[in-house]
C-alpha cells in the first residue's frame, strides 16, 4: 500500500487556506504509514474541531470528526473497545490542550495506547484568531488586542510528568524529523504526543506582519533547532524526542 | 432464583444481559452503585472509570462505534455535561444507553433525594432537534426489563436512548426473580469500525462528505431521522392502565409517583407511561375520553403534564410534589383540594 | 476514486491545477529557483536538480517529482 491509498481524493483539495502547513503534516503522516505498512482496515483516525480537525475526513479509512476537544476520549473509547485498531487523533492545540485539556491529562495518566499528533499554531485559527492557551507571551491577538499577559502551556511538561511516556517536539519546516517522529509514534506501545510547531498565516501570520505561508515557514527555520540527544527534556525551541520506558508506579 | 436486589444493581444486571460490553461512567450520587457492581465485572467488559463526565459520554461513543454495545450512568448534574456528547451520537447516528437518575435541582441541589426533574432535559438537553426515545420503569424489575428494551431501541434506532430513574427507585430494594423476565435481545446494528473508508462526524453530511450549507438536505436528513425515530419507537410503547368504572378523574403518574399512588386505584383510572418520549398520544388520548378530570402527579414543577397537554385538546391539570420527599396522605388531600 | 493525473510542466515534474491553491510555497522553496506562475500556470525553468523539495512542503499534493537514480537504491 502507498501513501495515495490513504488520502480519499474526491474529496481534495482540502478547505485548508493556501500555504497553511496542516497539509504538509498530513502528507508527511501518510507516508509514515506507509512506511509502517498498517493496513487502511486496521486503523481509525479521529479528530476535534479546528482547521487541523478536518483531516480525519481526508483520510480513506475509517474516520471520526468529534466535538470540539474530545477527539482524545473518542480514540480511547475506539482503542479500548477494540485493541486491534491503531488509533490515531489529529487535531490542533485549542481542540488537544485548551478545551479538551482534561482529557489530554487524563488518557496521557492512563497510558491509553493512541497517538496524539497536535498541530500547535498557537492561535485559534478557524474561528478567526483568538488566544490559545499555546500562543506566545505578548503577542496580539483578538482576544489579547493590548498582547497576552499568560504564558503558553507546557504540553511537554504535563505529558512528561507521567511515569511512562513519549513526547516529540517537531515542525513542519523540518520535515524529515517530522516524519521520523511519526515513524516512532506509530511504533510505540502507549501514549505517544507529537507537537507539530506550526503556524496559521491568515488568521495570526498577517497581523504579525508575515506576508505568506512561506515566511512563516522560513520562521520556523530559524526559531528551532534539532537537538537529536536531549538531555532531560527539551528546552524552549529545540525539537526532539523524549521518552521514557519506566512502568506506572 | 427470587433475590433481594436493589434498583441500580437491577439496572447493571439488565445491561449485562442485554449484552453490554463497554461501560464508562464518573461517580455520581444516586448513580454510582451501577459503577460498582460493573466495576467487579472488569475483564468480562470494558470498564472505565473517566475523568469526568464528558469524557464518559465520549468514551462510550468510541466503544460504541468500534462495535461493543455501550452504557454510561450518571444524574441531573452529570446529565447536563452529558449533553454534548448525547447531541454528537444523534448527529453520527451511534446506538448507546445513558442511565439519568435524577435528584433534586438546579445544580448540585439536594443529592440525596429524589427527583423527577431531568424529563425535558433528557429530551431537550443538547441543541437543536432530535426524537430521543425515553424509557422510565417504576419497579426493581422494570428497571431490569426496561434496560434491555433501552438497549435494543438503541440498537433498533441507532441513537442514544435514555433510561430515566429515580434516586428513590435506585435505592430501592425488592424481592424480585430476574430469570423469569424474559426479553428479547436485539443484535447490533452497526458495522464496527475497520471498514476502511466511512467517516463518522458531528457536522451535517452525506456519505460522510460534509454538506453545511446545504439547507434543503438538512431538511431531507432531518425528516428522515425523525420519520426513523418515530417508526422505531412505535415498537417501544409500554405503559400500563388501570382503568377504574366509576372514576371519573384520570390520574397519570411515571416512576416511583405511580408506586406511590397505587393504592388510590380504589377511587380513580391510573396511567402510568414507561414510554415517556415520544409521548403515547393515543393510548392517553383513548384513555383521557372516558374522564372528566386529568391530572398529572410528578416530582417536578410540570414538565411532563406540558407534554401530555400539547397532545390533549382540553386542560390537564397537575400536582407538583418538590423537595423530593413523597406522600400519600398529603397527595389524597391535595387531590381532594383540586 | 484516484489522484488527478495532472500536468506535465517539465519532463520531471508533475503538476496538478485541480488540487494547487497557489500558495507560492513551492516557488520558495526551491533551491534553484526553477519554478514560477505564468498566467495562473505553473511554469519550469528546467533547472529542475530533483531535490523534492517543492513535492515535501506542499500542502495540496500538487506537485510530484520522481526522485534522482542515485538516491534510489
């Protein structure tokens, strides 16, 4: 089986703004599967709302698009309902992390065997550019006009906090990594959260001053940094992977 | 073999034999015995105790659609976050049974106590329309008969059904022989997921292909799922009418309302509705004409004789019994008072 | 249903209008700078160096370039 045969075609081109990296994120998940040979038979995708949440319908397998930030209990019900299945949730950071921040914290405790790809823009994008709990420190936004006063959430802090657990930090300028990263997620035998660091040129970029996706992709070029051996955990705008075996205590 | 079981037990054992696999819940006061009893069972079933009650609802979707027949319980605080998730399964068309048993309201209210307050949530909780089917028993053995008959209109309906109880009938204990309660069980009805290219959304679609500016097929679809609905719920009336010769009031009452009120079938008809929704508009009709005087007695401030008005063509009157303690003397005497 | 078959622009390259949202990413990324919009089509300059750079990064499964002989054993 090729990548093309888990992409549904009809439904293409997808309602994603041009330049917007979420299709590069998609692209790159289908070649990881790919590679990792799972069959369209054996595999659910499900997604939340958002632009990012649109992707499950994209997929020619079996698909669930869910209600805003339960895309994770959805794929945990799936999973434990039938083990057999490879459970996959795409979806952004406002769906993931911001509403459905409970359920995040939760199946990441349980060690529910999905894997969680998170597009993170750090804006909400689809309803027109309002702060998300990952957007930057200061920066503007519709519901942060004088700059946000918060710091983004550390995803890589809660998912880390676990006994056992699987984290990558990638981008969707570095795809190789970013595939690499998919590889490894599809493999491993729990709950494996990959934060794809992207960007969303209309609804944030512009007023940021970026003229299109590319500048921003060019950003990301050169705000992260591949770091292949971490030392503990990542620091801020270094990309990576850090896992830890250990049993639940 | 008769036992001493108690209304939540009831309700899990019923689940079980329906066939239930998948069962994912958060504690709840008076629900949570239903969680304890299927809390033993882990291993036979999927048991999940969630983090918090939207996490519950969505859990048993995704067990649901991935082919295992699904229950969550909860009450009236549980319900309203629930709502979500009840909205999305009649929007994706997923067979499921939330259990609501209620107590007193708004809010976290008076836990303890019964209530019957949840009716027109349990049929108007999420937004926008649908025609969920409702089922409330008024013994320990309907609460396990009335399981199973949840389980298969789900399945029959391919929709979220609730099962309305009571904090009272939860709690309470009778003597009952379940091996003679004999119902039967209806298969699943949806192909689990593995199928390879079905999509599943909340949004309004067709063939899985999104469809949401399309109003006249809004009005295709939803004229479809409300003609399923009805139809299927044609299979699902139960009731029970004592009619009494010489009344000439006709009482109605669901729940542990009608258990209490049993004793005054000597003076007046009683109808009690197990059905509640889709309302039993002919059978109440057929049994309002022989009457003079209807009224409704319930444990909440008149939300199902609202109900039964709009399918009767004359005044129904109500007794609203509140604060979730019930008496016979003191609905005698308010019935007297009318 | 399959793929659009799309236009060849260079004997390298494929391109597909149906599916290309004229982002301009690929015009970016390319490190020769090979490609370029004229009138509303995608045009190659020939430089082509098959780095699959511009079939990586596009989001829209527009553009395909098979990959050079040497990288593909």
């Amino acid at each position: 089986m090729i990548y093309k045969d888990y992409v549904k075609w009809d439904r293409m081109p997808t309602n994603w703004c041009p330049g917007c990296s979420i299709g590069t994120v998609f692209r790159h998940l289908t070649l990881a599967l790919e590679k990792a040979a799972v069959p369209r038979e054996q595999m659910v995708v499900v997604s939340g709302i958002g632009c990012s949440g649109r992707a499950a319908g994209y997929f020619n397998v079996d698909s669930v698009h869910v209600t805003h930030g339960r895309a994770i209990p959805v794929a945990e019900g799936i999973k434990r309902s039938n083990e057999k299945l490879k459970v996959i949730v795409f979806s952004g950071d406002g769906d993931l992390v911001g509403i459905g921040g409970n359920h995040f914290l939760h199946s990441a405790r349980r060690d529910s065997d999905i894997k969680v790809i998170c597009i993170n823009n750090g804006i909400y994008g689809m309803t027109g550019g309002q702060m998300a709990p990952t957007t930057p420190f200061g920066e503007k936004t519709l519901t942060s006009p004088f700059g946000t006063s918060y710091a983004p959430l550390n995803i890589q802090g809660i998912v880390t906090s676990n006994a056992r657990y699987w984290y990558a930090r990638t981008s969707s300028y570095h795809v190789n990594h970013l595939l690499k990263c998919l590889g490894e997620a599809l493999e491993w035998p729990g709950f494996a959260f990959i934060e794809v660091m992207s960007f969303c040129i209309e609804n944030f970029g512009r007023r940021q001053g970026f003229k299109n996706g590319f500048d921003m992709l060019f950003k990301l070029k050169q705000d992260y940094k591949l770091n292949p051996k971490p030392d503990g955990l990542l620091k801020n705008h270094e990309l990576g992977v850090v896992k830890n075996v250990g049993q639940a205590s | 073999m008769k036992r001493l079981i108690m209304g939540n037990e009831a309700v899990a054992m019923g689940a079980l034999k329906a066939g239930m696999t998948f069962f994912a819940a958060y504690p709840i006061t008076p629900a949570s015995e239903i969680m304890h009893i299927l809390a033993e069972k882990e291993g036979e079933i999927v048991f999940l105790h969630a983090e918090d009650e939207i996490a519950s609802i969505h859990l048993v979707i995704g067990g649901s659609l991935a082919g295992r027949k699904a229950m969550t319980s909860t009450s009236g605080p549980g319900m309203s976050l629930k709502q979500e998730g009840i909205g999305l399964a009649h929007m994706m068309e997923v067979p499921l049974v939330v259990v609501d048993v209620q107590r007193v309201g708004p809010s976290t209210g008076m836990p303890t106590l019964p209530s019957q307050g949840d009716i027109i949530q349990s049929i108007h909780g999420s937004h926008g329309d649908y025609n969920p089917i409702v089922l409330y028993p008024s013994s320990v053995e309907e609460c396990y008969r009335y399981t199973i008959e949840a389980f298969n209109a789900a399945e029959e309906s391919r929709s979220p059904v609730v099962l309305l109880l009571d904090g009272f009938l939860a709690h309470l204990s009778e003597t009952v022989d379940l091996d003679r309660v004999s119902v039967e069980i209806k298969p699943r009805t949806l192909a689990p997921l593995g199928h390879g290219k079905r999509h599943f959304t909340g949004l309004l679609a067709k063939d899985g292909v999104p469809l949401t500016k399309d109003s006249l097929y809004y009005r295709e679809w939803y004229g479809r799922v409300k003609t399923k609905m009805l139809e299927t719920a044609m299979n699902y009336r139960f009731y029970e009418y004592l009619k009494n010769d010489q009344a000439d009031t006709l009482l109605i009452a669901y729940g542990i309302v009608f258990r209490v009120i049993l004793p005054l079938k000597k003076e007046f008809s009683l109808f009690k509705p197990v059905s509640l929704f889709p309302v039993l508009e002919k059978e109440i009709q057929a049994a309002a004409s022989g009457h003079k005087r209807i009224v409704v007695i319930e444990m909440n401030d008149g939300q199902y004789r609202g109900e039964i008005q709009k399918v009767l063509p004359r005044e129904v009157l109500g007794i609203s019994v509140l604060g979730g303690t019930i008496s016979l003397k003191e609905i005698r005497e308010r019935l007297h008072d009318l | 249903m399959h793929q659009a078959i799309g236009k060849k622009i260079d004997p390298l390259i494929t391109w597909r209008p149906e599916y290309c949202k004229r982002c301009f990413t690929c015009i970016n990324i390319c490190p020769v700078k090979n490609l370029m919009f004229q009138d509303d089509e995608m045009v190659s300059l020939g430089k082509c160096i098959q780095c699959q750079l511009c079939e990586k990064y596009c989001p829209d499964f527009t553009i395909e370039v098979p990959p050079r002989k040497e990288d593909k054993k």
